[in-house]
C-alpha cells in the first residue's frame, strides 16, 4: 500500500473541514510543493513547484507546511490497523510513503485477493488515507507497482474506487511483465541518479538488459540485489511491526465536532486500530473508555481548562470485532449530550483478555454462537444501562425456588469461572432426577379427587416421590414429596404434596403445581 499524498493526508484535519467550502490545498517544503489536491492540481500546481509559482497560479489556495511527525503518526496508525488482515505488517524502510503486508495466509480468510484489496482500501480511506495497492508474490515488486507509473498505459490505482484500480499479479510470470513496464524512477532512491542517466533505459526491462556486472559496478550492489528481489531471484528480510503493549491512541479531529454522529464517525478511526491491536495480541476488549475532549472555554472564576467527557463500556464478553465495539459504541454515545463542542477523542482500553479464534461448527446455527449472545447483552446494556440487565446464577439451596437468584450482567463472575460453574452444573444434574424447564414464582393450590391431584383433568404420577426436606436454619423449612405428574395430551408436570406430620391423615396433605416441562 503506498500513499501517494501522505503529507496531504497527514495534515487533513487542518484543511477537510466538512462545514467549509472546497479549496486547493498545497503543502510545501523548503518553498517548493511536495503535495496538493485535485483543486490545485487542476489549476496546474506540481510537485516541485516554488511558492512563487504556485501562488501566481492558485492565490487563494490554503497552504500548509510539511510536518513530518503527523506523516509518521498516520502511517504507525495505519500499521496498527492493518494487523487485523494479517500479523506480518512492516513499514517500508526504502519508502516511507508505503507499508508492506505479507497476507498469502489471509486470503481465505477474507474471501481471495479482491475481497482482501476492498477490506484493506476502506481501512485506508476510513483513516484518512488515500491509498494506491499493488499486489504480487514478491514484496519490492507489489510496492514499485503501487508507487512507479508504467510506460505501456496500464491502469493504475490512482483512481477506481473500492472496487478496482489494483495492479495485482497472481504468478511471477505475470509479475515480471508488470514491472518491465515500469518507469526507471522505481530505482531512483537506490543509487545516485546521476549514475543512470545516459544509460538510454527508460523501463525496468531495459535496465535488467544491461550486463550485470557492468551495471553493478556503475551502480553499485544494492540496485542488483533489489532488482532480484523485486523479480523474484533473490531474497528478502522484514522487521514486522510491533503493536504496542497497551492501547491508548489519542485523534485529532478536523473541526468542531457538537453531534453525536459526528463523533461516531470520527471514532471509527480510532475502533480500526482497536481492532488491529487486539488481533495483533490475540486479546478480547473487556472494557474499554472513549475520552470527548470539549472545545476549550473560560469558565468563571477558573483559568482556560480542557474539560471531558469519558464514555465507559463493559462488555459482557472479550470481543475483537468492529462491528460488536461499534454498535455498542453507538448505542451509547447516542444517549450523551455533548456540554459543549468535542475538538479530540481518546480511546484507552482498560482491560482486555486472551481470546482465541472461534471455531466453526460443521453445522452452525443462526444465533447459536456465543458471540451472538454477547452482541446482544452488550446492545441491551448500552440502552437499557447496567443495573437493568440481569441473568440467573445458581446457589447452593436444595430448596427449588431460592437455588437461583438474579444478578448484574456485570457482576457476574469471569469466563473461567463461568466454565467451572458450567462443568459443576452438568455434573450436579447428573446425579439428580428430571428438572422442569419453567418454574412457577408462586406454587399453584391443586384440588385432589380419589387422593390425586387435578389439573385440568386428572394427573397421573409416573416418577417416584423425590423427598426435598430444607431450611431449617433460616426460618423457612420445607417437607415436600416431589413427583412428575402426567396429564391430558401427555403434557407433564412438576408437582409436589406436602408431608404431615405422623399424626395427621393423608387426607389433609395437599397438592400444588410447581413446574412445567418442556
């Protein structure tokens, strides 16, 4: 991926203010242009033209100056990004405009190489970038076909959308017959170009048919050696990027920010990085905070101070997918009224957990994954809040109405715990007879006919009695008989008949309906 206007694209939040009118941008270095716009360029600015030059020819263009560092926090942010489509991730260290992605074990994954270039160009652009893709089987050769012009008239990327404008080759062969095409310039920086004028090539091919020996010592090893790189004859080595260790990126918006979908849409900049951190790490964000600097304001009394506004999110599960953290994002930064204008975000996870792949079933299930659960309790959180989201967690009591109780989403213990509760569940029902899947709040009176219960007809007792006899120590003991009662249409029951004492008769026993099965 080579950016062809990155110290264009660096300095976008100081001229693409979506509330001002179209204008040329120029960025100059050293009095001489190093980037413009497509305004500017049609009114015939350049690359390398003076200041002089170009203000005679666009006098009302905003101007700007080269600041590098904004050019390589743009391309670290990318990086960072990228590691959602594969681990393999470096910056080019022959130009600083490109970064190299090693991605032969992700295309599968995101459905083959076009479905990979679309994913990869909508990161860009969502960044601020406008990226031009190159693709092949050796690293220098898809980076000269991103960044070189071709002498034949091929398409390039320069244009085209999402959608096309990638010069990509498949199998060297078709590798080699791109770069021949190629102008001399993709060399330049590899030797001094002094040295290659006068040689009469104008193409890569042209270059490759001079002797090497010759043009080795005119040129020196290095042009040789990356010329067989490129080609496919040689070798190469990377030094991969590294994601930080902890995740905390700020973002400079480009005006004043006072809608909560204006915020959203800035934010997801900072959610495409979040992404690549957590696939780099193999983690899953638990909680994680998005900070809204406010516009700065005097406040009475108090000197000029930034004040802000955190948004937390939990989780109720570690996930890593920008669709889960965005909608949750949503749903809650749509409930917030802004105090006043929001000028910078700042993301900071908080906590985050290792989270391995999913693992796809033979046969899946629509809304039988786990994932999908989770999207859904963390949706109900964001708008319903916390407290009035909750899930049943079982308790030691044999009694049946207090061996659960309900608890926060959030209070609910960790996943590893979880799966010990799980394991110890499955083992207790095990050991245990048939439960009912509905219980009632409150145990239905039933009336009894020939000493058996009725309910909507006559029941039928088809289990043995199992004894339940609890709760001595809180005031609240219980002597019951339990069975599973069968009635009308096979419809089965959960009913239970009080013990008396010994001197009681069975005639005052009584029967109530407890559960319901499935």
């Amino acid at each position: 991926m080579h950016l062809p206007r990155l110290p264009l694209d660096a300095l976008r939040p100081r001229w693409s203010d979506p509330a001002a009118l179209p204008l040329p941008v120029l960025v100059l270095e050293q009095e001489r242009v190093v980037s413009a716009n497509r305004l500017a360029v049609r009114e015939g600015v350049h690359v390398g033209l003076r200041r002089a030059g170009a203000q005679a020819l666009v006098p009302h263009a905003v101007q700007l100056e080269r600041d590098l560092a904004a050019e390589a926090r743009l391309m670290q942010s990318l990086a960072l990004a990228l590691l959602a489509f594969t681990p393999h991730v470096t910056l080019d260290v022959a130009d600083e405009a490109t970064v190299l992605l090693e991605v032969e074990a992700s295309l599968r994954l995101f459905g083959g190489h076009r479905a990979l270039c679309r994913a990869v160009k909508y990161c860009a652009y969502r960044l601020g970038a406008v990226p031009v893709l190159g693709a092949g089987p050796t690293a220098r050769g898809a980076a000269w076909l991103a960044s070189t012009r071709s002498l034949r008239g091929h398409r390039t990327a320069t244009s085209g959308g999402l959608h096309g404008g990638v010069r990509r080759a498949v199998r060297l062969e078709r590798m080699s017959t791109l770069l021949d095409a190629l102008s001399i310039d993709a060399v330049v920086r590899l030797t001094r170009p002094d040295w290659l004028e006068g040689l009469g090539c104008r193409r890569l091919a042209d270059l490759r048919a001079l002797p090497r020996a010759g043009l080795r010592r005119r040129c020196g090893p290095l042009l040789v050696d990356t010329l067989d790189a490129a080609y496919g004859d040689g070798h190469e080595s990377f030094t991969w990027f590294a994601a930080p260790l902890r995740f905390d990126v700020p973002l400079e918006l480009p005006g004043r920010i006072d809608s909560a979908e204006g915020v959203l849409a800035a934010s997801e900049q900072l959610l495409l990085q979040l992404v690549g951190w957590l696939s780099a790490h193999q983690l899953g964000a638990k909680t994680y905070r998005l900070t809204l600097e406010h516009e700065r304001r005097r406040g009475r009394g108090s000197d000029d101070a930034v004040s802000s506004t955190p948004v937390e999110i939990a989780l109720a599960q570690p996930v890593r997918t920008l669709a889960h953290l965005s909608r949750v994002l949503h749903e809650r930064v749509h409930r917030l009224t802004l105090i006043a204008p929001v000028v910078e975000l700042r993301l900071t996870v908080t906590d985050a957990t290792p989270l391995a792949p999913p693992t796809e079933s033979l046969f899946p299930e629509p809304g039988g994954r786990a994932e999908d659960a989770a999207r859904l309790i963390d949706t109900l959180i964001a708008r319903l809040g916390a407290g009035n989201v909750r899930h049943p967690q079982p308790c030691a009591d044999h009694r049946p109405e207090r061996a659960n109780h309900w608890v926060e989403v959030n209070a609910a213990t960790t996943a590893h715990s979880r799966a010990a509760v799980r394991l110890a569940l499955a083992q207790w029902h095990a050991q245990q007879p048939e439960r009912p899947l509905w219980l009632l709040e409150k145990p239905i009176p039933l009336l009894t006919r020939q000493h058996y219960p009725y309910y909507r007809g006559p029941l039928r007792l088809v289990s043995l009695p199992e004894r339940i006899e609890s709760g001595w120590w809180d005031d609240a003991l219980i002597k019951r008989d339990y069975f599973i009662a069968e009635g009308e249409e096979a419809v089965r029951y959960w009913v239970y008949r009080e013990r008396v004492s010994a001197s009681a008769s069975e005639e005052d026993a009584r029967w109530y309906l407890h559960g319901l099965f499935g």
